[in-house]
C-alpha cells in the first residue's frame, strides 16, 4: 500500500491568490444551486403541463358516434328507470297525515253500483244442477246405442243409461225415445267433473209407485194383482212395477199356493217398506178390511168375547176382531175385567175406531151407561137397553166425522 504524499499534492495546485483559487469554487457552487433551480422549475413545468393536458382530456371528450339500434335501447333503460321510479312511487306507504283531510279511507256499498239481484242471478248461473234424489224435467237431445242425453238446463245434460229408461225390457229403445221428448227424470249420481250428471226415468217411476202404495196402504184400500210367480213361502206379484209378496199364512186356502199363479186375487197391504223395498200384501186382511169397510163410527155391533188380557177384551166380529179396552170399559172403578165380561159371552158395544191400515177396530160401553159405573151394577140392563142408548151417541159421533 502506497502513502499519500501531502506535499504532492499540495505541489499540482495552481500557483496564484488565494482568492482566485477560491473563486472557481464559488462559481461551482453557484452554478450547483442554478442547475436545481432550473431542475426543479423544470419539473414544475412538466408537472403543470400533464395537468393541462389531464384537464384537457376531461373538459373535451371526444364524440361517439351511436349505432341506430344502441340508441333504442339506452331509450329502453331509461323508460325502464321511469318505470320503477313510479313503481317504488306505488310501492312507498302512504303518509296519511301529509294526505288531504277529505280523503275517504271507507266506501259504502251503494258506492260499488251493487246489485242484488244481478249478484244473486250470478249465483244461481254458478249452482249445480241435479243433487241426488231431485226430480228434474228434461228433453232428450241426443240417443246413442248405451242411453240417452237429456237436457235438464245445466251446463251440462244429463245423461241415462239404457236400463234406466224405464221398468223392464225396452226392445223398441229408439222408437219410444226421439228427439224432443219431454219426460221427468230421477237424479241417481251427481254431476261429475263435467257438470254432467245421471237421471233415471225407472227410479222416478218406482219411486211414484212407492209413494202410491204407501197411501193406498194408509187409507186401507184394496187392490187386485196378478199372481205371476211362486215359492216355497208364498206366491209373488207386480204391484205397479214393485215387486210384491203374499205368504201363505195370508191365504184363505194356502195348501195348494202355486196353483193361483196366473189368477187375479184381491188382497191388501200389510207392510210396506221402500227403504227395505219391502212389501208384503195378505188376502186374508182384504177380508177384514172389506168387513170394516162396512162398519161406521158410532153402529152398535154384537160379538163373542174371544180372548180377556190384562188390558181388555177380543170381541169376534164375524170375520172380524175387535178390542174393547179397559179404559173405554165403564165410568167406574173395577178390580178384575173378568168381573164384567168372560170369554165366550154375547156382548153388545159401540164402534169407535176404524184403523183399516192396521185391521182394528176399537169398541166402547162405557158411553152405554147411564151412571158412572151402571155397567158393573147392573150389567143385564144395560145390555138390554144398549139399542136404544146407542141413539144418544150418534150426534157425538156426527160431530167426529165433521170434525175430521
């Protein structure tokens, strides 16, 4: 390593004064202090110029030039953003108080133009037609090989199956049923998802048979049929399209039953039951019931006392019975009935019920006597005076048949 020669280099410096050697150095130093001057106003130019040209750039913006189509839909948007500005308009609650004061917040009815009678027609116009068991009249619009369509003013016919268009066997189907005919029907299933209901015309008919054969039944009438059929219990017959029944207990002469097949016999009702499709005639009360036939209220009548039970008397009629009741006996008091009367006696008393539903006859001696308690008193005069005591009572019983 070499050493530094101080006198060297104090020997390279310039000869001279002091001063000058000094002024070089302030001359760097000063043209030092210019140069950043001039760097920094340099920059500071460079610097105000990029922002000029920035400021340029934003205040002159160069134009684009739109395609036709691009500006349809910028106008879309904007009628878009309109849109759910009223939308958010709608959707903003109300403030009422900022409202005016006459706002009404209720309407009244008569404010909607209601109408009663149109709103009720509207509801009619809606309801279904043909709920089950209801008797509708109707047209037949259409026949077809398996049953007819019928107009019952629905929004749909009704339609009938072939073997519902009546009782039995129909052969000539088209020839009976045509265009137009006007018949009632029975409605036996309602309406399906079609609004098309089943109508029967056999169930409307049986249904007006059973309602025929019950009064029949209730008023005691007599009726003719003919015997079509036999078993072992009874015979068989048609009573108006129903089918009926006659046990042989029910015959006058039942040891030879099937022999009456084919004959007409006259017989009465002895039960009817449509929702058991029940009905059980018998010729034996057709007996009775023309017997009673012949009775009236109030006719003063002559019979055996057959049986005594603990509330009365079975009074033999002549192919008849009757009950003397132990309440219609006598005005007064009795310990045992078979103090008055005993089986097997003649015996007179007053008719005062006909039940020709059932076969009864209801009789009474008490309104023979003349004192409470004369029956059992002297039961021999009154028996013997009971014709003309029975003339008492026809204004009473007159006053019954008005009254009925």
């Amino acid at each position: 390593m070499g050493v530094i020669d101080k006198s060297a280099q104090n020997n390279n410096q310039p000869k001279g004064n002091k001063k000058d050697l000094k002024k070089p150095l302030q001359v760097l130093h000063i043209s030092k202090k210019a140069t950043q001057e001039k760097s920094q106003e340099i920059k500071n130019v460079k610097i105000n110029s990029q922002e000029e040209i920035k400021n340029e750039n934003i205040a002159i913006k160069p134009q684009i030039i739109k395609d036709k189509s691009v500006i349809e839909i910028n106008n879309n948007n904007e009628n878009l953003k309109t849109l759910d500005s009223s939308q958010q308009d709608l959707n903003r609650p109300l403030n009422f108080p900022e409202q005016n004061t006459e706002f009404q917040l209720e309407r009244t009815v008569d404010e909607y133009d209601f109408d009663e009678s149109a709103f009720l027609e509207a509801l009619n116009a809606n309801e279904p037609i043909g709920a089950t068991g209801e008797t509708i009249s109707g047209k037949v619009i259409a026949i077809e090989s398996d049953g007819l369509y019928v107009d019952i003013g629905g929004k749909a016919p009704g339609f009938m199956p072939k073997k519902e268009c009546g009782l039995g066997v129909i052969t000539n189907f088209k020839e009976k049923f045509s265009l137009g005919h006007e018949m009632e029907v029975l409605v036996i299933k309602e309406q399906n998802a079609d609004g098309m209901v089943t109508v029967s015309a056999r169930a409307l008919i049986l249904r007006q048979s059973w309602e025929k054969v019950s009064s029949s039944a209730k008023n005691g009438e007599l009726i003719d049929v003919l015997i079509n059929g036999f078993n072992r219990g009874g015979l068989t017959c048609d009573v108006d399209g129903l089918r009926g029944f006659i046990p042989r207990s029910q015959l006058e002469d039942g040891q030879d039953h099937q022999s009456f097949v084919g004959k007409t016999l006259k017989v009465a009702f002895l039960e009817v039951n449509p929702e058991a499709r029940k009905l059980v005639l018998s010729e034996k009360k057709a007996l009775l019931v023309s017997k009673l036939s012949s009775l009236k209220l109030g006719q003063l009548i002559e019979g055996e006392v057959l049986a005594v039970k603990p509330y009365g008397f079975f009074v033999d009629l002549g192919g008849a019975s009757g009950l003397l009741h132990q309440s219609s006996l006598t005005n007064g008091s009795i310990r045992n009935l078979r103090e008055i009367f005993r089986e097997g006696e003649t015996i007179k008393a007053l008719i005062t019920q006909i039940d020709l539903e059932k076969g009864r006859i209801g009789l009474n001696t008490a309104l023979l006597e003349n004192s409470t308690g004369e029956l059992i008193i002297d039961k021999e005069k009154v028996m013997r005076e009971a014709s003309d005591r029975a003339l008492k009572t026809v204004a009473l019983f007159d006053k019954k048949e008005q009254d009925k």
